[in-house]
C-alpha cells in the first residue's frame, strides 16, 4: 500500500468525533450525566478547529513546495 501525507486535521476530527460519541454513549448507558447542549458545541467546535488546522497545514505545504519549486528552477 502506498504511504500518504499525514494530516492533522483529519486527525483532530477524528479525535473530536469520537470522543463526542463516546461522551453521548457513556449517557445513553446511564454512566455519566451529560447535557444534550454539551455534546453538539463539543462536536461544532472541534469540526471548526480541525479545519482551521487543516488549513494551516494546506498553506504551510504550499509555502515550501512553492519554495522548492522556485530554488529549483533558478
């Protein structure tokens, strides 16, 4: 299989995703009592914040290839 890129914004939702949906399954099994309101903000927010991370990572991969592709053709 071939390798690919990491990133860390695909990464982030995961994380953020999946820790909501353990937040709300630990409340439907009686475990923890948790606010409806807390989970969708918590799942909002970390959306939000992975795509600003992944676009941060998109122009800081842009900005050195750009780099590259300039030294090289000099």
């Amino acid at each position: 299989m071939p390798r690919h890129e990491f990133q860390p914004g695909r990464l982030l939702a995961g994380i953020v995703l999946l820790t909501a949906g353990i937040v709300y399954l630990l409340d439907a099994s009686g475990e923890a009592d948790v606010p409806w309101f807390l989970v969708i903000p918590m799942a909002v927010g970390g959306l939000c914040l992975s795509s600003l991370v992944g676009m941060v990572t998109y122009a800081v991969r842009r900005d050195r290839r750009d780099r590259i592709s300039e030294s090289s053709d000099r």
